[in-house]
C-alpha cells in the first residue's frame, strides 16, 4: 500500500507552473505533501504547496539541494537539470519520470532518434548543427521546400518551429541545432495520454483532437474524445502504448500524433509529464491526468480513465495588445454557463497569447459544447489594467 497519504513523506515538483498547481490540487484530495522548485516566487504553485523553494530547476545544486527535503521527486517542465537527479537516485530518491526519460524527450534530435530507433511511426527528419548546414543542404538538393524547422532544445508551445514554404522564408531560419522534417499534411492533430506504474501496467485515455492557432501555435480548442473513427484511436491509443513501453516510462505521458491526409499516424512528439492536451480530465473523465499521475508514481492502483461525457476545452490566452496587471473580462460569462469550468492558473502578468488559464465545458452534445466555446473565445477577454 502506498504510505504518502496523511504521512511525513514528501513528494517534491521541479517547476511551479500551471500542471504543478493542478497535480497540488489532486494531491489535496488525498491529503498528500507537496514541495516544490521554481526561480519566480510568484509562479502558479508558490501559494498552494506545503513548502515552496525559490531555486532554478536547471541548476545542479538547487535541485539537488531540494530534493535531498522530499521523497519522490517528479517534473512538470522538462528543461530541469538531470545530472542531480541522477545524483538523488544513487542516494536513493525515488525520481519519475527518470533522467534517462528526460534525457531522451528534452532534445527534439534524441527524441526523434529514440523514434526510429524503436521503430514508432515518425515523419523522417535530419539533425543539423547549424543555420549555414541547413543552407547548403538546400542548395546541395538534401532538403527541399517545404519543411519544418524545430529546435532541438528549449522550444516550447510553437516556440522553436518555424514552417520553411518558399525561398522568402529563408529569412525566419533558426539558428543552433535544429531539426528539419518534412512539411507533413495534416488531417488532424490528436494526443494520447498515459499512465503506466513501476509493474508495467498501462491506462490510456481516449484520444483526443487538437485545433491550432495558426498565428500564436497553441492548442486553442481540444475536443474529447477525438471525432476520428474507432479503428484510428485504438491505432492511435496502441502507437501511444508502445512509445510508454519502449521508454519504459513510469507516470502520464503525453504523445502528440498528426493523423496525415494519406491516413497515416506519425507521433509529432512526447511528453514525460501531465499536459495540456489532458486538462478536461479533471471534469470529464473518472480520474484526471494529474490524479494518474500521483497514482502511478506513489504506487497507488491505476484509476479509471472512462469518460463521463464528452466535453472541449479551450486555453485562456493573454488578448492581443495588452501586456501588464492582468484584469479578466466577462468572467460571469463562463461562470454562468451550463457545463462550463474555470480555471485561471494564478499568473499575475499577461502578455499576448501568455496561457493564463483555461475552461473546460462538458455536455453530451459536441457541436453545441464547439458553439459554446466559440462563444466564449469572444466574450471572456484577458485584459490588462
Ligand atoms: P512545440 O514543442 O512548440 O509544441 P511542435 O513540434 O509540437 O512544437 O510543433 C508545433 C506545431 O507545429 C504542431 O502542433 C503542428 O501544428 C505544427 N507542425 C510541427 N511539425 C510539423 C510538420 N512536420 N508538418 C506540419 N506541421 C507541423
């Protein structure tokens, strides 16, 4: 039996942002202790952990440091330093998901590499060093337009991507080490989330649906379960199982897919953490990604991932042209819908497109819960003061 509810034991977060507040807001139910690292003690945890460190979780001593305090330690970013959690499990901490898992998912390069490697549907990809490389394997007749360029590492939510289609967006090339993959086209983007525990036993959510902005590159509307047919989302909910084996992953994960327009699916990539992608878990499925989580890694029996009802889910992101004090509009707008929930993550400061929150509307009905969430895109703004 797992001995943390009600106990002296510690599980520790590296990261305090909005998936560390929900994975606190999980273990409250339970009566579970949670510390937490983050560098700005203004960040979405600082006022609801137990105990709340002001430190950089890419930084060797800070990490280690914080997690000689706890018991498990676990992520909700993974740009974190995998050196001290490599010290911490020779000195015998429990760390999931492991450095090696980290390790593997926080460089696009290795990521893609583990891919083909393990023989997981993946669209092809070249790693290259730098801008100049990428050039001359354009002029040399390597790579051909169009194609997507990524970051190997520290690009987030779009950051890091840039989409090559003719030769005037040469001028947008990254520099660093990227990767560069074939413009795929895209039917839809799903993602699959997971949980597997320390005996290999595995829960996977239905798929589900992600719409982009095309302007900012997030998720702007997620519909779950995915509209896609049966055959595709156990293809998919398979795919998603081997990538968790092949890693041998313990805790949720969250694998990225793109079903393409010729019927194939390629995994786009993985997370090792609770994601955005699963937020409506916390209404709309027996038990949330983050309640999987803390399941998996303090060895709780693995909950039920059954979906109550359908249900979308849209990101509140900073209006366009406001930076500063964060002042939200029409909040009773979403307050007074049927089905709906809100969830605003803390942040003090907004910026164009900053995920400041999100709301899930759950109903049986998922053309009416679309027109919902459309309604409220428009009418619940995220202003400054
Ligand atoms: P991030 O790590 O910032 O989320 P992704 O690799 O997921 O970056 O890319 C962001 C988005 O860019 C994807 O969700 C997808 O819409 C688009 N994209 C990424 N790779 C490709 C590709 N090879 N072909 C077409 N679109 C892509």
């Amino acid at each position: 039996m797992s001995n943390y509810i009600s106990s002296d034991k510690k599980l520790g977060i590296l990261g305090g942002g909005q998936l560390g507040k929900m994975l606190i807001q999980a273990a409250s139910k339970w009566d579970i202790t949670i510390c937490v690292l983050d560098p700005n003690p203004e960040c979405s945890c600082a006022p609801y952990a137990h105990e709340f460190t002001v430190g950089k979780f890419s930084d060797y001593e800070a990490v280690l440091n914080f997690g000689r305090t706890v018991d498990v330690i676990t992520i909700e970013i993974e740009n974190v330093n995998t050196d001290a959690l490599r010290k911490l499990q020779e000195e015998g901490k429990i760390v999931h998901p492991s450095p090696e898992v980290i390790d593997t998912i926080k460089d696009k390069g290795r990521q893609k590499t583990f891919y083909r490697d393990n023989e997981l549907s993946t669209s092809d990809f070249k790693i290259l060093n730098a801008k100049d490389d990428v050039l001359s394997k354009i002029n040399s007749g390597d790579i051909t337009l169009p194609f997507v360029q990524k970051l190997c590492r520290e690009g987030y939510d779009g950051r890091g991507v840039v989409v090559i289609k003719s030769e005037g967006d040469l001028e947008n090339l990254l520099e660093g080490e990227t990767i560069i993959e074939p413009l795929v086209d895209i039917d839809k983007e799903i993602s699959v989330i997971l949980s597997r525990n320390e005996s290999g036993e595995i829960n996977v959510f239905p798929p589900v649906e992600m719409e982009f902005n095309p302007e900012a590159n997030l998720v702007e509307m997620l519909l779950a379960p995915a509209r896609i047919d049966e055959n595709f989302a156990s293809k998919a909910m398979d795919l998603g199982k081997q990538v968790i084996q092949s890693l041998n992953l313990v805790g949720v994960m969250a694998v990225e897919m793109f079903l393409t327009k010729k019927g194939e699916i390629l995994i786009n990539e993985t997370a090792p953490r609770p994601h955005n992608s699963g937020h409506q878990t916390i209404e709309a499925n027996e038990s949330s990604q983050y309640e999987q989580h803390l399941r998996a890694i303090l060895i709780f029996p693995l909950g039920s991932v059954d979906q109550k009802s359908p249900a979308i889910m849209i990101n509140v992101l900073g209006s366009k042209g406001f930076e500063g004090k964060v002042d939200y509009k029409e909040v009773n707008e979403v307050l007074k819908m049927k089905g709906s929930h809100l969830h605003l993550y803390g942040k003090k400061e907004t910026r164009p497109f900053r995920k400041m929150g999100h709301i899930t509307i759950c109903g049986n009905d998922i053309d009416d819960l679309i027109e919902k969430g459309n309604h409220l895109k428009k009418v619940f703004r995220v202003e400054a003061k």
